[in-house]
C-alpha cells in the first residue's frame, strides 16, 4: 500500500547504515502540524499492522518532524461534525486498533504533541522527548476535552493534580517536566532525538520476541487491572516464556558465557 500521510521508513537505513528489525514510521502532514486525519489515522493503523504482521521487525518508532509529532486531531475536519458523523466514520476505530499491536512501539517526540497528538504518544509503549518538546491537551481551548483517552492515560502517567491542570487550563508541559513527571521516559537533544530513539529500538529489538511481546503485555495490564489480576497475569506470561526456544537459549547462552541467538519462538 502506498500511503499519502505517513512515511514507512523500513529497512531504517539513515547514512547507509541498517538499524536491524526496527521499522520508523513518521506522520507526514508537515502543512498542518502532522494533525490527525481520519485518513491519517487510517494508514498509521495499516501501517502498523503490516509491521506487527512482518516477523523480520521487532520494534517500531513513532515520529514527527522538527515542529511537531502531531498538533491534534484535524480541526477542519472535526468543526462541523456530529455525534452521528463520527459514529457512522468510526473515527474512534483506529485508536481502539492501536491497542491491538502487539510489539513495542517507542514515539520520539519532537516539537508539539497535542490533544490527539499526546494521546497518541501516551498510545504507544513509550515516549522519548526530544528537549524542545511540548506536550498538552489544549482541547477545552476550543470547546472540549480529551476524546482519545487524554483524561485517563495523562492521570495515570503524571497524577491528578498535574492532569487536572493541564487539562483545565490547556497550558502545555515542556520536555524536562515531563521527564520529571514520568510521562517520557528519555529526554535527548532535539537533534539527535530520532537516533536515539533508533538505538532505543535496536536493543529492544536483539531482545527474545516472544518474552518481550509478553513483558509489554503485562506492564500494559497495569493500567487495567488490580494489582493481584495483575500479579497473576504477570506469573502466567513468566511461565509462558518457560514454553519458548527463546528462553532455553537465552539462559543457556548466560551459562555458556556467549550472546544468545533468537529465533523468536
Ligand atoms: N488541526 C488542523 N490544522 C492544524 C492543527 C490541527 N490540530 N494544528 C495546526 N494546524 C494548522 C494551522 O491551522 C496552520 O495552518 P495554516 O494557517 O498554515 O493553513 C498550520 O497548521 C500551522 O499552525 P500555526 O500557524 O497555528 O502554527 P503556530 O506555530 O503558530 O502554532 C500550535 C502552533 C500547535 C500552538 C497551534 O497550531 C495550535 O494551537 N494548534 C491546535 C492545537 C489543538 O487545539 N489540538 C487539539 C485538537 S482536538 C477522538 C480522537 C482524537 C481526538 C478526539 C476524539 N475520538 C477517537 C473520539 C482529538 C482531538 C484533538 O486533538
């Protein structure tokens, strides 16, 4: 599929260079600050799934630009709709599919992630910020509020108090705050964000496929769940991993003194 909004850089080639198993899928709608189409939307979820599909990548990155990872839904095209529009287009459709990917996703943040922009990072597995990133949900700015899960995944990532505010008053959080608060979990120069991410990617991606599917599995589960389902949830991915090649190999290489070499089952 050829896409009209979204870039997929794979192989990930930047000077020449193989980042091995990492795909980059950077959002491609500079004019407007990457805001998130339906169509946008659309592709970033087919996207997303051609590289969940694809055994070859084990890890994705997220981008933008310079300017911005993304300033929000689209205005334009949400100003006039109805309750019935968005139903019968199912706009909510695609953020639902994001959660079904089953392999890390990292968004490297530059410049402004927004509304459906920080949602969309809070979407993904983590969040690296490049050091002029601004992050925010100014959409009581315009009449509304969060619709994309702001309101519940920006409280559990930095708290009440810090959620409420921001959401109340729209004012954005720049990078280091939100290092500070938790929400991301590396701060880089701006410049050299997207090679760090990369990096970030490149060692999750040497990792056993099938443990680390599970492990993200269960740190997601945290969100969603008691502590004891949670515990118990955990203990059954432990023992899953007990099931795969993967494990034999990667504890046997430990005792042997070598690097393991995973075949991802
Ligand atoms: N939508 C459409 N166009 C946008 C946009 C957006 N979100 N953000 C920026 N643009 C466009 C601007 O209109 C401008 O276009 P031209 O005038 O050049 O044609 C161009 O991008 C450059 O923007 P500015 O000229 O405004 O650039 P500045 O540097 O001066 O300001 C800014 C940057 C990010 C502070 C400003 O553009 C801004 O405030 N943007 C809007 C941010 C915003 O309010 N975001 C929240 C939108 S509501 C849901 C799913 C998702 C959502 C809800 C429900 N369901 C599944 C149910 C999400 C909702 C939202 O995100």
């Amino acid at each position: 599929m050829t896409y009209q909004n979204i870039i997929l850089h794979y192989p990930y080639s930047p000077l020449g260079i193989t980042a091995p198993h990492v795909a980059v899928i950077q959002l491609n709608r500079p004019k407007v600050l990457n805001a998130l189409s339906t169509d946008l939307m659309k592709e970033l979820v087919n996207c997303l799934n051609t590289c969940d599909d694809n055994p070859e990548i084990h890890t994705i990155v997220l981008t933008g630009n310079d300017k911005a990872f993304a300033a929000g839904a689209d205005i334009a095209e949400m100003a006039t709709s109805t309750p019935i529009d968005q139903i019968i287009e199912q706009r909510f459709k695609s953020w639902t599919l994001l959660g079904m990917i089953s392999k890390p996703i990292i968004a490297a943040v530059n410049g402004f992630a927004l509304g459906g922009g920080c949602e969309l990072a809070m979407s993904c597995d983590l969040i690296v910020a490049g050091d002029t990133a601004k992050f925010g949900q100014p959409e009581i700015k315009i009449g509304t509020l969060p619709g994309a899960g702001g309101t519940q995944r920006l409280t559990r990532a930095i708290g009440k108090s810090k959620a409420m505010w921001m959401i109340l008053s729209g004012e954005m959080m720049d990078a280091q705050s939100a290092l500070e608060s938790g929400l991301v979990a590396k701060v880089f120069p701006a410049e050299t964000l997207l090679a760090e991410a990369v990096e970030m990617a490149k060692i999750i991606a040497t990792k056993a496929p099938v443990a680390i599917r599970l492990a993200k599995e269960a740190v997601n589960k945290a969100f969603e769940t008691s502590l004891k389902d949670g515990m118990d949830f955990e203990r059954r991915n432990f023992f899953l991993t007990f099931s795969s090649a993967d494990q034999k190999e990667g504890m046997r290489a430990f005792l042997e003194k070598r690097e393991a070499i995973y075949k991802g089952k």
